[in-house]
C-alpha cells in the first residue's frame, strides 16, 4: 500500500482554525539566502501576518534584521506552530527535538514536498497536530484574501464578509 | 468567526457559479461584486511598495496585473473549471497568446490541431511562427498522431475540446497520455463546452482556455478570456528552463521553486501580464461575471434548443449534412456522450442542398439561406443569447476556391450556427423559411 495514502492533512476548515489559533511560529531550517523558499515564505510571515516569527538555523546569524536561534530549545519561547524547511531525512529528528520542548507546541508543520506518514503518526500519538506538504505562507493567503487576489481558488464560500 | 463553525463542503457547480469567488469585503460587505474601476492602489509605506513588487507578498499594485474584480472572475472560472486558478484576458485570443508566450520561445515547437478556430492557426502560423515558434498541425484526433509530431523542443500539445464547426471532439485522456509521456503539458481549448458541459481537468488536461466572450458571458457583450491552470504538472521536469532558472527582475527567485504548483500563474501573470498587457477590464469582469452567473441555466437551455434544431435540419431534405456530434450518425458521437455527457454545445454547422438535391458546390444557395433569415443575426460570433449564423464561404473564407474551402473543411454550401436561448418554435419557423427561400430560387 502507498504510505501516502494512509494518511491527510486536516481539512481546509480545520487549517483554517489552526492558523487563526497561532501567535508564534518558528522556522527550522530558515534561510538567509534571498533565493531559498524558506527566506521568501518568511518574508511574507513578516509583511502579512501578525505572527511573532522566529528563526531556526544552526549556520546562520541573522535572517531578514533578525536574530537566527541555533536549535528550538533555545528560543525565548515555545512556538505555538513549527514550520519545517529541513531535508526528508531530517525530519525525525526535527521532531524529537519538538517532542523535547515543554510545553509542547501545538502544530508540527512540514512544508511543500515533504510528507511522512510514520513521522506523523509519531508527532500525532505524542499530541500535535501535523498538517505536511503544504505552505503556511500559501494557506495563510488562502483565508487572509492574498490568494484570491492572485487569482487562485481558495475553495472558500462564504456569505459572511471576510475578516 | 462563523467560519468556525462551517464544514467542509464539496459545494455544488450551481452554488460555485453564483458564489464561487465574491466572498463580501470586510469594508463594504457588498454583496455584488463591486466594479474596482482604478487603474493602481496605494501602497501603505515604502516597505509595503518594496515587498509587493518583490512579490513578497500578495497584493495590488497596477490593474494590468491583477484588480479586485477581475480576481472575483478568476477565482469563479477555476472553481467552475476544477482547476488550482486562473488568469484572465482582454480576450480569448491573448489567453491563448499568454499562455504560448509562457510555454515557448523562439527555436521552441508547439503540436496543435489542424481543425482549430482560424484566429487560433494564425496566431500560430503568422504571428508566433514569425517570432520563432513552429508549429506542427495535425490533421484528426488520433493521438498517436499527435505523439509522432513530438520532437525535441515542443513545449506543448494544444486542442479544442469541440471543434468550430466541425463538431470533432477531442479525445483529451488520449491526448493528456501523449503529452505527459514526453513531459509536456496539454492545453485544451474548451470555450464551446464551458465547465458545466465539460471540464477537461478531470480528463487530464493541464491548461484550459475559454474565449469567456462566448457562452461563459454568454450575452454577446463583452470580450474577455481566461487560462485556468490544473496545478498539478511537473514543472521541475527539465523541459521548462523559464520556470526553473532563476528570474532577474524579481531579484533571483525561480516561478517553480518560490511558488511550485502555484508556479505556473504566478509567471503567467508577473511575467506575461505584465509584459504583453493583454489585460481584462475591471467593467468587463462585471459583465461578464453577470453572464457566469445564470451557465449552467442557460447551456442547459442552449443545449436542448440546438438538439431540437440539429435533429430537425437532420429530418429535412433541404439540408444535405448535420455536423452535431449529439446526432448518431456523426463520427464522434460516442466520444461526445463520454466527454459531454450534458451535450456538446450549441454550435454547429449544416449544407444547404442545392434546388434539384445536389450535394455540393452550394456556395450561392449558402449564400440565398443568409440573406433571408429574419430571426437568426448575421454575424461572426458564437455563443450570445441569440440564435446566430455565419457563411463562411461567401464572409471569412471568400477567396478560397471551391476545392480550397472543401481542404479547409469549409464546403460551399456550409452554414454555421450558434442556436440561441429563443423559443425553439421560432428559431425552426425562421430557418424553414429561409430554407425555402434558398432553395425555391433557381439561380
């Protein structure tokens, strides 16, 4: 049986609620180069959101002006989402290191083109909630209104005005 | 938030085609949509100005690009499609130009159908062959035929779903198996099935393209047209340097990985849009939004009317040929009832027989036909509420021979028509008439 297909990402109405419930995100794996989706995501997290966004990045000091925390367990904080842009074979141990904060944060959030079922399973059974293979930046603009003005298909009916 | 609360719903065509994008605005709560009629937005500060023209983030900047309600027909016409999202046009013709601007350069090949629209084989064969971009026609709709005009640098295989007005109907499964062998995406053009007839998308297609002039706006009004991505083609596959390689005037990002399945109309629109300008206007979206609205009511009515008129042509002796693929005895009928099930449109074509019965050569009874109809308009368009017919022979194809126009697949004796939303009675009471008057007539 194809592993992708055991199992899915919450539903839109649900990731809807995730992103609204969410204060602070920490990117782990963000990047300083401009050319990197990680470092374009983040400056939209920075210009159309009202997160508290912080960096995770062993090999870099500064991203955007702003302070890079060598590992999750550094931060002044714990993220209430963590955003992943970190190879398919890094991602268990991304999670342990999630699995080691206190609190627990509440999202495990893996980007475009990375999906593993196990490791959801794993991060789910220790109570997160994961959402993979999606872009916070594009389901952030999918209900903030950025995405229908680009054109795209939000998939969101409505008669209640927006906001 | 009452969002909170909703479920997810797999929303109906009906509700989508009313719906689908026009979600009302915090300020105003409009409920229409509201025609944005200005040509730029003010940026809030500096940094907002920067980061929007980096792309950044989403936003307004200039109504060349993108405008609030011509957004609002965006976001409906790729719901109604089934696709990731969709670019509109000043017109069908620059949809399609857009898209083979974002395909192909100079050196690069395009596979395409011989039986296409005319204005779609002069773009090809005139405009875009003379910027560098060859094109190969392929005669039927075999896609073995198709896959044997592939050669290295074809950036696409293009098709309409009905032909104009032909009535052949393209095998799109067929053709999406071919292209997507050789790595390259399948355009279709679907401007005479509209979504509610047809969604190429959920037959494989990755690209759609509707002239929304004709029965998308549906009221012989306004121009306008729309690309409609599926979002789900590999543009990292190595065929498509232009959405891989990084882009200078947007400081180094690349369309495929800053944006991925978004990638395609995102370049669509900051690239094309920006560059060839062929750009829908906000009061224009409006019209035809208006139009988008009553699809699936009117092509309902559009089809069952054509259906009554072609069987009818098809009973009468004047007549010499039908070409409807909803009738049995044409050679796609099969084909349309698995692609169209609903019915294949409302445009066709028939043969005025010549007095006496002759088959062919009935250039002046084609001609006699247009000159009497009183309720049918004379004119080049299809898909208005009205009842329209054209004769190509002694109009757009004129100073073809005789055996030129049969090559062309444009006998003498041809008569398109795009059947209406009238009563049924008085479209056949017209063309019976007319019928008469071109056939009583000895020339």
């Amino acid at each position: 049986m194809n592993p992708e297909q055991t199992w899915e990402n919450p539903p839109a109405v649900r990731r809807q609620q995730i992103l609204a419930e969410t204060r602070t995100v920490a990117m782990v794996g963000a990047s300083a180069n401009p050319s990197r989706a990680s470092n374009f995501v983040a400056t939209y997290l920075l210009a159309s959101t009202g997160y508290e966004v912080y960096f995770v990045n062993p090999n870099a000091t500064e991203i955007l002006g702003r302070p890079v925390y060598r590992s999750l367990a550094e931060l002044p904080v714990v993220p209430d989402l963590v955003d992943v842009f970190r190879r398919p074979a890094d991602l268990s141990g991304v999670l342990d290191e999630v699995l080691a904060l206190d609190p627990l944060p509440r999202t495990f959030w893996l980007q475009f083109g990375l999906f593993d079922a196990d490791l959801a399973r794993r991060a789910e059974a220790a109570g997160l909630e994961v959402v993979m293979d999606r872009c916070l930046k594009v389901e952030h603009a999918r209900f903030a209104g950025g995405l229908h003005l680009a054109g795209f298909n939000t998939g969101v009916i409505s008669s209640r005005r927006r906001g | 938030m009452s969002e909170r609360q909703q479920q997810d719903r797999a929303w109906g065509f009906r509700t989508r085609a009313v719906h689908a994008g026009t979600v009302p605005d915090e300020a105003t709560g409009s409920r229409a949509v509201p025609i944005h009629q200005t040509t730029s937005y003010v940026f809030r500060d500096t940094d907002d100005a920067a980061a929007l023209f980096a792309l950044q983030k989403y936003g307004l900047i200039y109504s060349r690009i993108a405008n609030p309600t011509v957004s609002a027909l965006e976001e409906r016409l790729a719901s109604l499609d089934g696709g990731i999202g969709a670019v509109c046009t000043a017109s069908g013709q620059s949809a399609e130009f857009l898209t083979f601007a974002a395909l192909a350069g100079a050196g690069d090949h395009v596979v395409a159908a011989a039986g296409l629209y005319g204005g779609t084989i002069t773009q090809l064969d005139v405009t875009l062959r003379r910027f560098g971009v060859d094109t190969t026609f392929v005669p039927g709709t075999d896609p073995a035929d198709y896959a044997a005009a592939i050669r290295p640098g074809t950036k696409c295989l293009f098709a309409e779903i009905v032909s104009n007005p032909g009535g052949e109907v393209a095998d799109v499964a067929g053709l999406a198996e071919v292209a997507h062998a050789a790595g390259l995406p399948l355009v279709v053009d679907a401007t005479l099935a509209t979504p509610y007839l047809c969604r190429p998308i959920e037959h494989g297609a990755d690209i759609v393209i509707h002239s929304v002039t004709k029965f998308l706006g549906g009221h012989g009004t306004t121009l306008g047209g729309v690309v409609v991505e599926a979002g789900t083609f590999d543009w990292g596959n190595g065929n498509f340097p232009g959405m891989t390689e990084p882009v200078p005037s947007y400081g180094g990002l690349t369309w495929w990985g800053n944006f991925k399945e978004l990638g395609f109309l995102t370049k669509l629109r900051a690239e094309q849009l920006r560059d060839v300008g062929a750009t829908l206007s906000a009061h224009s979206a409006f019209l035809l939004m208006q139009g988008v609205e009553t699809l699936p009511q009117r092509m309902a009515a559009h089809v069952a009317n054509a259906r009554r008129v072609a069987e009818w042509l098809d009973a009468d002796p004047r007549v010499s040929y039908v070409t409807y693929p909803g009738l049995p005895s044409h050679p796609h009928h099969e084909r349309a009832a698995r692609y169209l099930p609903d019915g294949p449109g409302a445009v066709f074509a028939f043969g005025v027989a010549e007095p006496g019965g002759q088959r062919s050569g009935g250039r002046a009874a084609g001609a006699r036909f247009i000159e009497a109809v009183q309720l049918c308009s004379h004119l080049a368009n299809v898909g208005d509420a009205r009842t329209l017919v054209l004769h190509p022979a002694s109009t757009t194809h004129q100073q073809l021979t005789p055996q030129q126009l049969e090559q062309a697949g444009v006998p003498g004796d041809m008569i398109r028509i795009s059947v209406g939303l009238e009563d049924p009675e008085d479209i056949l009471w017209d063309l019976d008439q007319a019928l008469t008057a071109a056939t009583e007539e000895t020339p």
